[in-house]
C-alpha cells in the first residue's frame, strides 16, 4: 500500500492545498494530511482540531484521505504512517528553494523521499496568508477557499470572508 503524506499549517485550508490533495489521491492508495503547528509563522487563525475539521470536512469526497495532527517531527510522522512519500506543493520557484532543502534533510533523515507537485495556475497565487489579511480586512475569499473553510472565516470575520 502506497502512502502519502501531505504536511502543512493549512490556515486556512485552501483550493491550492485541496487541489495538492486531490491530486496526490490518484498516486497514492492512501493520502494523509497532516496538520502542523508551525511555530516559524505568527500565531494561528484556527487551532488545530478546528484545521482537522476543515480539512476533513473539505476532502469528505476523497475517500482515501485521513487526517492526523501532527506536533513534532515529520520524519517521525512519515514513519508512524508509512508514508511511502512526503508530498508537497508549489506555487512557484520560490517554494522550490525552501521545500528542497527541507526534502533533502528529511530523506537524510529518514530515507523518504519527497514528491512535489506544481500548482496549477489557477490556484498558483493562493497563501494562507494572503487570505487571512484578505478575510480580516473584508474581502471576498470564498473563490479560494472550500466551503467549509468559508463558513468559518465568515463566522470569524463578519461581512468579510463570503
């Protein structure tokens, strides 16, 4: 059984992450997200559990997906799940820089490989960055985001997030 594992804050969860997902359930027999606490980035939107329930509930039509939160190292997550692969997304050449020094210390780490898949150009431009800002100051973001992802943001921000 091929296995792959797709880490990321995912906050919010987004079409971009959805499409990477979406994707990786036609390589892998099984895709499992896993959803970090990153404490590089400021604080989060949404905790934990309510990512898992996002997400969750933003890929219930992949049957092959299971979600899992994860807290400490991803080669220690790879090895609990069997991951036969790490999947990451890009958007662009930027991504790239940093996702493969951090592919090359997780397979000297562990021996797994990572597999990357580019974005397509509709969701190219998408961060979960961006969409908080966006969210918090008003904008629109349901065209990027799931829907139960836009039901949140609009219950957290008010006439700004749908």
């Amino acid at each position: 059984m091929t296995i792959g594992l797709i880490p990321g804050s995912f906050d919010p969860f987004h079409n971009g992450h959805l499409e990477v997902v979406e994707r990786a359930s036609h390589i892998f027999d099984e895709v499992v997200v896993a959803a970090i606490r990153n404490p590089q980035k400021s604080e989060a939107l949404f905790d934990l559990d309510e990512r898992r329930e996002m997400i969750a509930e933003s890929c219930a039509h992949i049957p092959s997906v299971r979600i899992v939160s994860i807290s400490t190292l991803l080669v220690n997550v790879a090895r609990d799940v069997n991951a036969t692969a790490i999947v990451k997304g890009l958007r662009a050449v930027s991504d790239f820089e940093n996702e493969l020094q951090m592919a090359q210390m997780n397979r000297s780490l562990s021996g797994v490989e990572t597999l990357f898949i580019p974005s397509s150009s509709d969701h190219s431009f998408i961060a979960s960055r961006l969409l908080r800002e966006v969210a918090r100051f008003g904008g629109d973001v349901t065209p990027f985001v799931p829907p139960p992802v836009a039901k949140r943001l609009a219950a957290m921000y008010p006439g700004g997030a749908s």
